[in-house]
C-alpha cells in the first residue's frame, strides 16, 4: 500500500504520477475507449492502493451497480476459501457428494464419488456437454437446480480435464450454504463485503425465472435460485470500485487493513499458474514477463490484478457479443503508463 489508508469508506484518489504513472498515456485512455471499447461504462484504475484514474461512459456513474457475470465466479471462490480457514469445510480435496447425502447416484456413476471442491473451482470435473456448450438454459428451466447439476455432474469425458461450467460453480454456493447455514450472499455481506467496505447487498425476491431475471436487466442485487441457493457462476451486481476493492483485497494477499479476510495460502494456491491458466475460478495470464489473474464476466467485465506493478483495474461493461478483449486495452494502454 501507498498510504495506510485503506478504502474502506472512501478511496483516495491521486495524480498518476505520485502513484509512479503518466498522465498523458493515461488520458489517452479515454479516446480509445469511446471508438474501439464502446460497451465500456466504467474503468478505475489502483496503483498502490489509490485510484489513479477513473472514468464513466454511456451515462453511468460511481453507484452504478453492474450485473458482472461470471466476476462471481471469483467471489464465490474467495468465499470457499474464507469457510475453509474458519472449519466450515475441511479442504479443496473434500468430496462434493459429502455435502449432499440425501443424494444417491446411479450405481453406475462411480467417477462422481470422486469429484472434490477443488474439481469444481479449476473447472476439471467432468460434464456430458462439449466444452464451451453449457445447457445453462436447462439448469435454469429446474425446479431444483443442484439435483439437475449432481445429476450432470461426472458424465462423459474423464475428471482432470479442464471443461468450464456455471454450473459447477452454483454447486459450490450450495456447498457453501450446506456447510455454513447461510446463503452466498449473507455469508459474502459477513465475511467479505463489509470488512473491505463493499456495498450491502440486500435480499432481492426473484419475482420469476425468466431470461431478464436471471441474466438481463432485471438482475438486482444477487440472483438466487428456486431454492434460495445465490447463484454461483453469475448474477452479481457491483459497483467499478467495489469491483476493484476486491482486487486490492487479493494484491494484498487477503490482507485488509492488517486484518486477515481470505487466508494468503488460498490467494497463492487460487493464482498459481498451470497448463489450463485458470486457478480456482480466476484467469491467468502471463506475457512479456507480466503474471496477471484476472475475474473475467462475459461482456468484458474484469478485475484484473497484476501483482508486479501494484496494479488493479476493474472494468463494468454492457453486455455485447465478443467484445474486444480487455487484455489488449491493459497490456497496450494502461501497462505502458507505469513508469517507476
């Protein structure tokens, strides 16, 4: 950290270049923005824990909150590493089917007693879909989608192989609330957002299950589903700053204010480069000698740490069919602005 004080409250703001950036290169940022980055609607970015730049677009401001996709993701990993250190499961290698013992699987379905935490958060437990093809419409058509998801959950394909699935993320938010007795929301609100200074968020009813409740513009607070599980692979909202106070949480290694909120063992073992570049539920990036992980939601909302140079940038975006990759903004645009 710059200064010792944390943005718990308010988050200072400074000239880019006491934080060791250029400010031309900086304001450069906005140009490029509006004509290449058009769904962007917010961007801040931290350098030693100060905000060194900050810009909103297309008429939204700081209390904007955004639906971050699959951003929640990341929470959700976060908060299984916080209900580990505290004993309300015993480690990553702990069976998935052990929270689950009303569930009994087809006698055939040997592999899915195998299937751990840890499978789920590196997206290699096994699923009947090809990769990249989720059903996620069906899981959202369930009345009870964790059964839908155990049901799924070790057919085809072999447990080690990377296959991303939403749906093995809700499976973690209902481990979580197996486990604590409370939902991802509630356990996130005690455990996580309000020890850094995130925004409360409240206890939206789900009026129905329709596309724009789950995924449009309807999404409020943080979507649940029919049995009060919040989900676990999307429907987050935040705001840009909330976005990058959790960044700054994981820069600092779990440490916030000189208080441990996520043990620094789970930040390591959760960032550690491997052959699929993804750790638990976070994105990994190396290049040009630069190691970033990133919380990445479809649209191109990210969080991206890049522990290094003391940098956080978070980005809230509208949603839009393959938007032009964030990396190439940060790597040509905000990297090169650092020059201590």
């Amino acid at each position: 950290m710059f200064k010792n004080d944390w943005p718990t409250k308010q988050w200072q703001t400074a000239d880019p270049v006491t934080l060791g950036m250029d400010s031309e290169k900086l304001a450069e940022l906005e140009p490029i923005i509006q004509s290449e980055y058009s769904n962007i609607n917010s961007i801040v970015v931290v350098r030693k824990g100060i905000i060194a730049y900050e810009k909103y677009f297309n008429g939204y401001g700081p209390d904007d909150a955004h639906h971050v996709a699959s951003v929640t993701k990341s929470i959700l990993s976060a908060l299984i590493g916080i209900a580990i250190e505290a004993g309300y499961i015993k480690d990553a290698a702990q069976k998935v089917l052990d929270f689950f013992p009303e569930y009994v699987p087809d006698a055939a379905d040997s592999q899915k007693h195998e299937i751990t935490i840890r499978h789920l958060l590196t997206m290699t437990a096994p699923y009947p879909f090809e990769d990249w093809h989720e059903p996620l419409d069906k899981m959202c058509m369930q009345p009870d989608w964790v059964k839908y998801t155990l049901d799924m959950l070790g057919q085809g394909g072999k447990i080690g192989t990377f296959k991303y699935s939403t749906a093995g993320a809700h499976l973690l938010s209902a481990i979580l609330t197996r486990s604590t007795g409370k939902s991802a929301r509630e356990f996130a609100g005690e455990r996580l957002f309000k020890p850094i200074g995130m925004q409360e968020i409240p206890d939206y009813a789900m009026e129905s299950f329709g596309f724009e409740d789950l995924f449009g513009n309807n999404v409020k607070g943080w979507v649940k589903d029919p049995d009060n599980h919040s989900t676990g692979g999307w429907g987050l909202t935040l705001t840009p700053r909330d976005m990058a106070r959790f960044g700054l949480l994981y820069l600092n290694r779990g440490i916030w204010d000189h208080q441990p909120i996520i043990p620094e063992s789970w930040i390591d073992e959760s960032t550690a480069m491997n052959a699929n570049h993804y750790g638990y539920l976070w994105w990994l990036h190396e290049e040009d000698g630069v190691s970033a992980y990133s919380a990445m939601g479809d649209g191109g909302h990210v969080i991206c740490c890049i522990p290094n140079q003391d940098l956080v940038v978070a980005i809230a975006s509208g949603f839009i069919m393959n938007p032009r990759d964030r990396w190439t903004l940060i790597k040509e645009c905000i990297i090169p602005a650092i020059v201590d």
